[in-house]
C-alpha cells in the first residue's frame, strides 16, 4: 500500500465514477466491438452507434485518456486489454458484465452508502438477495450478466486446483452454474448440485443444457441461509457468498458445510477478501463496501479472521490465497 501525497491523486478517486460511466456507456454503444474490426474514425463511429459525430469524438477521447483505445491519425483502435476482455464474443469477453450487473445495478446502489455506513436504511430500502430474486427480470439481468463475470474465475480456479478424482460437488449459490460447467467440463465424473433460488435456477438450468451437461449438473431450489445441505458431498464451494449475506450467518454456513462434507472432503471459499492487515487489495475492500450499500450486516474478509475461523470450526490444512489478482482471494480447508 503506497500512501497518497498529491491532490491530484485524491482528485483521481473523487472523479473516478467519470471513467465508470464512460466504460458503461461506451459498452452500451458497443464501441469496443466496432473497434475490433479494425481503426475507425469518430464519425464511422457515430454512424454505427447512432450517435452524433462530436458526442462520439468526447466519448473516444475520454476512453484514449484512460487507456482503453488508442488514436493514431485520426483514428482509434482497442487497446490489447479492450479486445480481449470487451468484445461482444471474445473468449474472455466480461463486457455483459460490466455493462449491465455494474453499470445497472451495483453503480446505482452506491447512491445510498452514507444511509448504509451510518444505519438509516430499512429492509425495505437496502432488499436483500432472496427480495432481488424474487423478482423475474432482477433475476435475470443480475444472473446473466453475473454468469458472463464468473466464467474467468472459474477457469482460474480449475487452474488452480487438481479435482482429479472428485466426484460429488454442492456449489451454495452457485447462480447460473458457470464454476459448475467449467469444473465439470475439467473434471471427468464430477457431478455438481447447484443451491439457487427458483428464478436463478430456471435460467441457470439453460446454460447448463447448452453446456451439455444436464446429466451432470442438477439444480436444488432455495434459499443458501434456509436450506438444508446434502450430505456426502467431495467439495462445497461457496463463490461470492459471504459477501452478500450478514457476517453473523457465516458461523452455520461453515458448519453446515463442514457436516455436508465427507471426511477429506475440501470446503472452497472464493470471495472479496482483503489481507490479515486490511492494507488491501484496494478493489477487494471496495467491493466489500458496494455490497455494505446492499446488505449493510455484510462482514469486511480478511485472510487471517478467516483462516482463524476456519480452524476454530475444526478444518484442517486451512489455506488463503490469491484468486482474481488484487479482488479476490480462495480459501481451501479440509475436513478432518
């Protein structure tokens, strides 16, 4: 962690929401997929978006200053990072993610982080996650764009570990199932039961079949803080689970999935988690601030109260280690 000196620097972070609207609205013109076509200039991009050619010229110049395009003669071309990860279609494209479970939902949330920090918003102005999905549409956009978002760190973490001769898998809000289809589709005879609400599970339930993997992947409906756990389970993975729900319901999340598991069986937490000594990661502790906005019990994760917590609850080889670089980190622990 390096300590700020400069104004402009502090300047960076009070205007940095300027740069977010600017990647959304530029995501919502698909700037970045024209681009991939090759260099254009601000009036064929105009054209193609619909737009007027000086609103698309501002547009371009604030996406140069930042980085995410170049300009060269007139005309402005992706930049390495905007054609891997912000082309509709690349393989590692998260545009969908950004543009519509961040830009349209998360963003707005933060309008309310004072009401949130200081204790003044009800239930009925924060929701929660089983409000949000009881809804059809809210569902929807959250999980569609959230399954276009999980899909690189699923592939990190099949990376990262050796499930090899796994067989069983309980993924507690596992959403649209995009870690389950990633191990799955690794992992030979591995099956995975995905705990989600019945609007996720419904649109979840089409990305598994496309995956072609309805045999292997099975979904049970409700509500991760409500329902029973099956036992005999290999691994339990929780992804993005301890972030969104109060800090005071982790202590029977752990326990349960510790009696879900078998013996040897590995408990798999993946989240927002900052280090022991809460330095950073600096987007891992803003993360967990966006979701105070939403859940105002949420806990802030360190590595070392969870690794302590872990312990405390009776699993052994307890480890914490980084995921998604400077946002996420993975804890794995095993039952004795």
């Amino acid at each position: 962690m390096t300590l700020l000196t400069e104004a402009d620097e502090v300047s960076q972070i009070a205007f940095g929401f300027m740069g977010s609207k600017a990647l959304f609205a530029a995501l919502e013109l698909g700037v970045f997929t024209e681009l991939a076509g090759g260099a254009r200039s601000a009036a064929e991009l105009a054209r193609a978006a619909g737009v007027h050619e000086d609103r698309a010229m501002t547009l371009l110049t604030a996406l140069a200053g930042m980085g995410l395009v170049s300009v060269e003669g007139g005309k402005f071309s992706n930049s390495p990072a905007a054609e891997a990860f912000l082309v509709k279609g690349a393989k590692y494209d998260f545009g969908d993610y950004l543009r519509l479970q961040v830009g349209k939902q998360m963003y707005p949330l933060l309008d309310q982080i004072e009401g949130a920090l200081k204790g003044e918003l009800g239930e009925e102005d924060t929701g929660s996650y089983a409000d949000w999905f009881s809804d059809p549409e809210e569902a929807k956009l959250y999980s569609e764009s959230q399954h276009a978002g999980s899909l690189g760190p699923a592939r990190q973490l099949a990376k990262l570990l050796d499930l090899s001769g796994e067989k069983k898998l309980l993924d507690v809000g596992g959403g649209t199932a995009a870690f389950d289809i990633v191990l799955c589709g690794k992992t030979p005879g591995l099956t995975a039961t995905v705990l989600e609400f019945p609007n996720v599970a419904a649109l979840g339930r089409k990305y598994v079949e496309q995956a072609g993997l309805s045999d292997r992947i099975t979904y049970l409906e409700g509500n991760a803080l409500e329902t029973e756990f099956p036992g005999g389970q290999d691994l339990v993975l929780m992804s993005y689970l301890f972030s969104g729900v109060p800090g005071e319901a982790h202590a029977d999340l752990i326990a349960r999935a510790m009696a879900a598991l078998k013996p040897g069986g590995k408990l798999l937490i993946h989240d927002f988690i900052v280090e022991a000594d809460r330095t950073g990661p600096a987007l891992a502790a803003l993360w967990q601030l966006q979701h105070t906005a939403f859940t105002p019990e949420a806990r802030s994760l360190d590595a070392g109260w969870l690794a302590e917590t872990l312990t405390e609850a009776g699993f052994a080889n307890v480890e914490v280690r980084g995921m998604i670089p400077e946002m996420t980190m993975l804890a794995t622990a095993t039952r004795a």
